[in-house]
C-alpha cells in the first residue's frame, strides 16, 4: 500500500481516496461528486492533451484538470 | 377557485430531469429566467384524471451550495415558494451521487418524494435496490420509473398527489460526528432563542450553513442579526480551527464526508445489492476507448465539428433564402402600392429590414440549436470539453468554449448570434462571460463580402494564403482577449473542472425539438423587438437630416425625383452600378448629409491615424447593423450607387486606382473590421445571455477601442517602414 497524489497515477490504475487536501469551492465541488474518503477510484485515461484526467467513480466517469487532482491523495495497491 | 398546486422538478444533471418534465408537461411549457440572473426557469402543466399541477423545472444540480447559481436558485425556489411537493429524480444506477442531493433537500425540510429513474439502465448493470427500505429509511415516496419510455410516469403522480395531502415534514437530522454535533446543538439552540431566520429556513440549517461557510446565508444572517451572527461566527471559527489542526480539513470538507457516510450506512443495510462487478467496462467505456483516444478522438472531434458546420451552415441556407424571398417579395409590394415618401422609405429600409434581418437568422439558429442539443443529450459534447480543456485553461477558458467559437466563425463563414447563444451549455460562469465576449472576433459570413473587396482589390496574387491567415488572426485575437479580460475584467480562479462525462446515449426526438424551438422562439421572441427598433434608428441616422434640395421641394417634383434615383444606401437594387451617375452622386450627397454621414467626417481627424477617411467611417457605422453592409455603403460613399454585396467588382477596382488608398490601408480596414463591435443583433444577444446590458455596452466600446488600437498601430508602423 502506497499514498500517491492523484495526478501520479497511471492509466487504468485503481486506488482508494485517502484524503481531500482542498477546501472551499474545489474541495466542495470534489466532495460533491462523491471523491470522499474511502471512495474506490480507477483512472480511466488522459485527454489527448494529458490533461485533464478522466476517472471511475462509484457508477459514473469523472473528469478532473491534474492541478485539481493535485489536491486528492490516494492509497493505490503495489 | 383553489390555487394549482405546484411541484419542482430537481435532480443531478443527466439524471433524466428534463426527459421526465418533458413527458409531464408535452408541449405545454413556458421558459423564462429567475429574476435578475440569466438561469433558465421552465414551467409546464401537468393535467390528467383531473388534476392540474404546475410543474416547474429546477435546474440540474448536484449540490445545494452557494458557489454556483443553479444551486442557488434551486435551494431559493424550494425556501422562497414553497412547492407543494419537490420530486426529486434520482439516478438509480448511480445512487449514492444521486441521493447526497435528496439528503440536502431533507435537511432544509423540503416535502420530498423521490423518482428512482433510469430503473432499467440499473438493473442492467445488475444494481438491485430495495425500494420499500429506500423508502422506509428516508421517510419519503420512492417511485420506480423509466422517464425515456414513460414508464412509471402515472404511479409517480398518484404518489405525488398522495404526499402533497400531508405536509409539513420534519427536517432531517444528520450526525456529523462529536466536534460538529456539539457545535451544532449550541448554535441551534441560539439560533431558536434569538429566532435568527427561522421564519425562513430550519434552525439546524442555519447552523450547518454557517459551518460551510455558506456566503448567502452568512450575508443574510449579518445583514437580519449582526450580534447574532457574530456570535454564531466565533462559534464556528473555534471548532473550525480546531478541525484544521486535527484533520486538516474545514467543517465545511467534514460535512460532505459525514453526508455520503449517511448514504453509504443506508444503503449497506440491504437497500442496494450489486450483482455483478462494479469496475466492468460499460458500453460508454468502450466507445470512450475510441472516441477519447489520443490519436483517434482528436480526428473524430474534427469530423464531428465540421460535419456540424456543415449541417447548420449549408441546409439553413435555402430557408434562409425563402425567408429573403418573402421579405423582398413584401418590399416589392411596398415598393409598387405603397405612396412615396420618407414613410414609404422608413417600411422598406427601417421595418421590413430589421424583422427580416431577425427572422433570416430564423433558419440557422433552428438548425445551429438543433445539432449542438444533439451533441449535448448525445454526452458527446462533454467529450468535446473534455479534449480541448488544456487548451482553452491556457487563455482562462472552458474546453466547452470551442463550440461558440466555432460557431461564430472559428471555420470562416459562420455568425455570432448562434455562436454567443451556443455558450450557454457552459457553466462556469467566468468562462463563459469570456468567451461570448471574444467569439465575435471570429469572421462570421458577413465580414467575409468585406475581406473578399478588400483582397481582390489590394492583395488578388495571395487571395488563398490571406483567407487562411484572416483565420488564423480572428483565432488569436479571441484567444489573447480572452485571456486579458480574464486577468482584468472577469478575473478569478478558474472554476474547477470537475464534470462528469455522461454515458452516451440516443437523444430523444421529442426532446431536441422542444428544445430547439424554445431556444429560437426566445430569440424571436425577446430580440425581435429590440431589433427592430435598432435597425430603425440606424435608418434614421442614414437618411436623416435630408439634402436641403429634396426637402425644399414639392411633393409632385418629389415623387417623380424618388422614383427615378436610389434614395437609400440599404435599398436593395440589382440595376448595375455606375449607370446613372447623377443619381449615384446624390446619394453620395445625402449620405454625406445625414446624421452617419457627419459622424464619420468628424471623427476623419482621430480615424486618419488608422488610414480611414469619412467615407470608410459611414461604411463602418452601417456595418453596425450587419457587417456586410460596409460593402454597400462604401459603394454609395464613393458614388457608384447601389453595390451588390456579392460581386463587388467595380468597387474593388475603384478602391484599387483610388488615391487615398493602398495595401496599408486595406490591411488596416481588414483588421479593423475583424475586431471592431460586432452587429447590433450581436450586441443584443450578448446582453441577453450576459445578462446585462452593461455587457452589450462593454461590447461595443472595448471591441471597437481595441480594434481602432490594433488598426492605428498597423498603419502608422507600416507608414512608419514606408508602406
């Protein structure tokens, strides 16, 4: 078990949200669609740009510009 | 008569809120907006086995924050209206989501009862969900229904009559763990003793509110109770910074977790059983394997964005061209029974051209609307969003941007109007603002008559390398201007990007009409009337004051003078030009006279720093009403009488041999022209979808300083190297 920030994770990575480190607007609009801690995630893949970030989240697919991912840290199996 | 009872949709975005409302309601709704902000507000009534309801159509939101207007005016409808009955539509194969939302709105109290849509896509992903428990642990109605089939759609009304009988539910009551729930209960219990807002809202919520930090509420409170809120505000800051040093989050970060904990414990007990692994590749996931993909999505984005230019642009052409033909086809008849006279003049050029200037757009917006909802219902949109993000964050935009700019002309040849109204499938308000103000830069079809006259006349060797470098310079344009009013006017963090990208799905017909026709008929509808009294000012300022001659005689000298010459610069006349000259220089002379025509030899002195001379100036200010009719003026300007705007030939040669001119001022013009303020109609839609008028302004004046700016620098640096 390993901490990572969100942006290090790879394509097709799964992993469990430890920590949400932004407050305010970010941090409330990260825990709004269910990024909480405890949550498993799994990174779906990049935009052709590598930016931002789309990820599986309970049911849904969410996308995250990697500055905003800087902000969630998560325990990934390794 | 008893009042119609009403019921507020809400529900997350995608959740199938607008599909159910739309099966409700058919045909019968009416659009407005909440007052003073440009959020939509759709209302429909629902009537059947005798009863009516008013159904109103809350924005889709995920939240009841206060950092977006949606949430707000969601949260403010259901406190300040009090609906009989807030039916809730949940996502059944994303509930835990779909029910952090139906928990908020227990917690403000609201009477609730819950539409477990998308029942069907959930059973599919073998999701099961124990509706009598879901209902039991909640408190409220929990109706099973498919809103694409209609399915469910009758029980969900029965229910909802049923549970409108009995009102007044107690508000919810969450624990959100020892710090909070002791910092609650004291600050409700002043929050009672001091009756703080509680004719408004419920005391616990007050309380919750002021640990978020909630800036409505906190603003509300200080402005009802100062010491009160004070006290209320110390409160929060002590538990606050005593969660920060424990955990390092603010109450506010705790609240949301402590709310999907909520959620979680009720759905482990039985209520949601997953039959079938919950990290499998859905069908979405497969097609976004394609169209997402580094190489592949980029081209496919590519396609799928001309392939909707091409449909909007090319097949609105021909109804474009039978709505031109029946306005010129009343023109004619105004023409032929109409007495002559500045009434007569006033029909044709000031009224028949402003409401057929609004209703030829009439075409292109039904289709521009119709193929950007199918990329929108389609999930495809966000995709679009998705790929082009970092290049748009760059400039301080949204990757949603690229549709309004392309749409306004990114591809030469588009128009503003739909491109400014495309943007409200953005939801970041700050980008949003950003980009409808620069996509007019983009070179809509009318400028393009303009840089077709200026380049055959001055620059006929490079016509292809200038179309595509005009492309080029609108894009940069946008994208640099954009970035300095993000870092001036509109400065500020951008919004966070967190966007769910929706599963794709088949957009329903019925849905993409109502939508369509909404959209354009709010045009028609709002920009019709503003319009027209524009397009007759604009008349006005062109005709008026009348050559000394025409006024001073008398009317039987006057009749058969008009109707022998070309009074008008707008007329529109195919006879070819510079055969009766004689008239051709009397137009030239009343335009001269009139209100523009002073207006552009006063500002001669500051417009020379450009290379502009009076004649450009009147040109310029009738491309106010639409670009193109730069062309037609410049040609009345320079006594050719009427010029047709599609074959500018001798205009272009008279400009060619003209002493005043030269590549240098053509190039000016050219830049001039791109970045200068945009069409009125244009100006309208911006202060429509900005939502004040202030913008519209903002438009005009920026547009045209910054364009004058870049036009002055480009003539006197070419001058300057001896240009």
């Amino acid at each position: 078990m390993r901490r990572i920030l969100m942006r290090q994770m790879k394509d097709n990575q799964s992993g469990t949200i430890v920590n949400i480190k932004a407050n305010g607007e970010l941090g409330r609009r990260i825990r709004d669609m269910g990024l909480v801690p405890g949550t498993p995630i799994k990174i779906q893949g990049r935009a052709p740009l590598y930016d931002p970030v789309a990820l599986k989240v309970l049911n849904f697919t969410l996308t995250l510009r990697n500055r905003e991912a800087d902000f969630i840290v998560v325990e990934v199996d390794e | 008569m008893s009042k119609t009872p009403v019921i507020a949709l809400a529900g997350n975005p995608n959740s199938g809120k607008t599909t159910l409302f739309n099966s409700l309601t058919g045909a019968r709704q009416h659009v407005g907006n909440y007052p003073g902000v440009t959020v939509e507000k759709k209302e429909g009534i629902y009537s059947a086995d005798g009863v009516r309801i008013r159904i109103v159509d809350l924005p889709g939101t995920y939240s009841l924050t206060a950092y977006s207007l949606e949430e707000v005016v969601t949260r403010d409808f259901v406190v300040n209206e009090k609906p009989d009955l807030v039916i809730d539509i949940v996502d059944a194969s994303n509930l835990e989501r779909n029910l952090y939302l139906a928990v908020q709105f227990l917690e403000l109290g609201a009477p609730l009862c819950i539409a477990l849509n998308m029942v069907d896509v959930a059973e599919a992903r073998g999701i099961e969900i124990d509706m009598d428990r879901l209902s039991r642990h909640l408190g409220v109605p929990v109706v099973p229904t498919v809103a694409r089939t209609g399915r469910g759609k009758r029980a969900l009304m029965e229910t909802a009559v049923k549970a409108m009988a009995h009102k007044g539910q107690a508000p919810l009551r969450i624990s959100y763990g020892d710090d909070l729930d002791g910092a609650i209960s004291e600050m409700e219990k002043e929050i009672l003793k001091n009756a703080f807002l509680t004719q408004t809202y419920p005391p616990r919520w007050i309380a919750l509110k002021y640990l978020e930090n909630d800036q409505q509420i906190l603003s509300k409170g200080r402005a009802a109770h100062p010491e009160v809120s004070k006290h209320l505000e110390q409160q929060v800051r002590k538990v606050s910074d005593h969660l920060m040093a424990t955990t390092g989050n603010a109450p506010e970060a705790l609240i949301a977790d402590q709310r999907y904990g909520y959620i979680y414990s009720i759905l482990k007990q039985g209520v949601v059983v997953h039959k079938k692994a919950r990290d499998r590749l859905y069908h979405s996931d497969r097609i976004d394997k394609v169209l997402t993909h580094r190489v592949v999505g980029p081209l496919v984005m590519v396609l799928v964005i001309f392939g909707l230019y091409h449909f909007t642009f090319t097949y609105s052409k021909t109804p474009i061209a039978w709505v031109e033909y029946l306005f010129a086809w009343i023109q004619d008849m105004v023409q032929a029974f109409m007495p002559e006279g500045m009434l007569k003049s006033l029909v044709i050029s000031g009224v028949i051209d402003g409401v057929g200037g609004v209703l030829s757009f009439v075409p292109l917006l039904l289709m521009m609307f119709f193929g950007i909802a199918v990329l929108e219902d389609s999930g495809y949109l966000a995709r679009i969003a998705f790929m082009l993000d970092r290049v748009f964050s760059l400039f301080g935009l949204h990757g949603s941007s690229v549709m309004a700019y392309i749409v306004s002309g990114g591809i030469a040849g588009g128009c503003a109007v739909p491109g400014v109204m495309a943007t409200r499938t953005l939801r970041s308000p700050k980008e949003r603002l950003a980009t409808l103000l620069t996509a007019p830069f983009m070179n809509c079809g009318a400028k393009l008559p303009v840089f077709a006259l200026l380049i055959a006349a001055f620059f006929k060797e490079n016509e292809s390398v200038f179309m595509f470098a005009i492309t080029l310079v609108a894009w940069a344009g946008a994208l640099l201007v954009a970035k300095l009013l993000r870092v001036t006017v509109i400065r500020g963090a951008p919004t966070p990007f967190v966007m769910e990208l929706p599963p794709y799905r088949w957009p329903m017909l019925k849905g993409l009409l109502i939508h369509t026709w909404e959209r354009t008929w709010q045009y028609i509808k709002k920009a019709g009337t503003v319009i027209l009294a524009i397009s007759i000012l604009l008349w006005a300022m062109m005709s008026f004051p009348r050559l000394p001659e025409d006024r001073g005689t008398s009317p039987g000298f006057e009749k058969k003078a008009a109707s022998t010459s070309e009074p008008l610069p707008f007329q529109e006349d195919p006879s070819p030009s510079g055969q009766a000259l004689p008239e051709a220089r009397r137009a030239q002379r009343a335009l001269r006279h009139s209100i523009a025509g002073r207006i552009g030899v006063a500002l001669e002195g500051i417009s020379r720093l450009a290379g502009f001379d009076w004649r450009v100036n009147i040109a310029l200010i009738g491309g106010f009403a639409a670009k193109e009719v730069v062309v037609s003026t410049l040609g009345t300007a320079y006594s050719l009488g009427e010029t047709d705007v599609q074959d500018s030939t001798p205009l272009s040669e008279k400009l060619a041999e003209s002493p005043g001119w030269r590549p240098l001022t053509a190039l000016s013009l050219l830049i001039f022209t791109m970045f200068y303020a945009p069409c009125f109609i244009t100006v309208i839609s911006i202060s429509r979808e900005a939502g004040s008028w202030k913008w519209g302004a903002f438009s005009i004046l920026f547009n045209t300083t910054f364009a004058f700016l870049l036009a002055a620098a480009l003539f006197q640096i070419g001058s300057w190297l001896g240009y």
